[in-house]
C-alpha cells in the first residue's frame, strides 16, 4: 500500500484530500481535479456517505481499504472508516512521507455556524490540525449530488495555494463556504455564528407497525443581523472563511467560573 512509485519527489507539495460525501461523490473529484496543478494528491475517503460522523474513529472493527487509482501525481483509496479514520490510515500507513496539506470537501452543503461540531469533513480537518498539518475544509452551499463547483475553483486554488507557502497559525485550520449565488460578492473572514440545530424528527412507522425517525431540523440563527459572522457572509453573497481552533477550552471563562474553588 505505501509504494510511492506514482509520486512525484519531496520538491512538489503533497496533499491528502477526504470528504464525508464518499469518494464518489462529485464535490471530491472536482476539488482534486482544480488542484492538480498545486501538488501530488492522493485521496482517501469513504466509500460511502458519512455525513454527521464529526471527529469519530472506528474501535470495534478493522479499518479496510482498496487502491483505487495510481497515475502519476494521482491515487485515490477508499475505506469503509470515517473521515477521520482516512486522515489517520493516510498519515500512518498509507503515504510515503507527511503531507504538505491535508484538504476536506467539497463538501455538498453548507458547514457554517454550529455545522462544524456535526459535519464529518470539519472532523477530518480538525484532525490534520491537532497533528499539525495546515488543513482546510471546503463547502458549497447545495445539497444537489450534481452540482455546479466553478464558483469554488478560484476560492480553493488561491487559499490552498497561499497556505502552502505561508502556514497557518498553532493549532488553527480553516473552515471555507462558498454561497450558490449568481455573483460572488467577495471573501469575509469570518466568525462562526451563534445557533443551534433544531432536533427535530418526521415519526414513521414501517409495514411491520414499527415506529421509526427521520431526522429533519433546522438551524436557528440567534444573530442573524451580525455582520461579522459567516452566516450573514453567505447569506449576503460572500465566501466565509472560518479560523477554527483545536483547543476547545474558554479562555475568556477561566476567570469567570473561580467560584468553583475559590470557596473549597
């Protein structure tokens, strides 16, 4: 699995794309297809659809995977594992030494606001980070399985294109949505809005008077007005770009909770 024959040298940047579509899905062979210029790449992605998988990894049972593709500069594996699962296989066992750039998508919908916690392509992202790869997350607002990426192609060039020769902060990736409208109206960067995602479910029951759920929802915006969030940006035509970071604590919040042990 790790005969590098296909790769070019250490002298061209070598990047790791997933997904949480599948490695059938349009949206990853589109974004490899706009990067074949920038590096070698080589895949790895389920092969399947593992949307809502967020950061898991598979303990109880083996991880699989299948070569799919190998021409020069271009391999593509599949694996029955998680998007975080195909970073982890890739980094470990599968590629001929660390890869320059590590990214997700694109992915078929929107992962702004509080999507990142759910969304298996923000997970394979967050990954590459902790492991401290510069790594992106790419999203076009359409659920469509046949939609229209031209509008990411600039987007994705350029920003992976500048991460590779500058960096990205500790412990920072990047979360990138790219609004369906007739005319981009720029790049904002972002924060992440405040909100949250209904749980709300479509009650069914089988041809066996068995009840079961669908899981619909949706998400509810508490600053929908806030010019500063990537919620606003795409619903205003613009690509919102996201710093996200790995450290989950509230630095802001140490201060606030003293409480707790001041008084033991």
């Amino acid at each position: 699995m790790t005969n590098s024959a296909a790769l070019s040298p250490e002298n061209r940047p070598l990047i790791l794309m997933t997904n949480d579509d599948g490695i059938q899905a349009k949206g990853i062979n589109e974004l490899a297809d706009m990067l074949r210029e920038t590096g070698d790449i080589v895949v790895v992605a389920p092969d399947s659809p593992r949307s809502g998988q967020s950061s898991a990894i598979s303990s109880e049972f083996p991880l699989r995977v299948s070569l799919e593709t190998d021409r020069p500069g271009y391999r593509t594996y599949k694996s029955n594992g998680t998007p975080v699962d195909c970073i982890k296989l890739a980094v470990n066992q599968l590629l001929p030494r660390r890869p320059d750039l590590i990214v997700s998508g694109i992915n078929h919908g929107s992962n702004a606001g509080a999507c990142i916690i759910y969304s298996g392509t923000m997970g394979a992202v967050l990954e590459g980070c902790l492991i401290g790869i510069p790594s992106i997350g790419f999203s076009l607002c359409s659920h469509d399985p046949k939609a229209n990426f031209d509008a990411c192609r600039d987007i994705v060039q350029h920003t992976c294109r500048q991460v590779l020769q500058n960096g990205l902060p500790e412990q920072i990736c990047l979360n990138v949505n790219i609004p369906v409208v007739p005319d981009i109206q720029g790049i904002r960067i972002c924060r992440q809005a405040k909100g949250y995602w209904t749980e709300e479910y479509d009650h069914r029951v089988d041809p066996h008077g068995r009840d079961y759920y669908w899981l619909t929802g949706r998400f509810v915006n508490l600053e929908p007005d806030n010019t500063e969030t990537d919620e606003w940006a795409l619903a205003n035509g613009y690509i919102s770009i996201v710093p996200c970071s790995t450290d989950l604590t509230a630095h802001t919040a140490q201060s606030d909770i003293k409480y707790l042990i001041e008084n033991k």
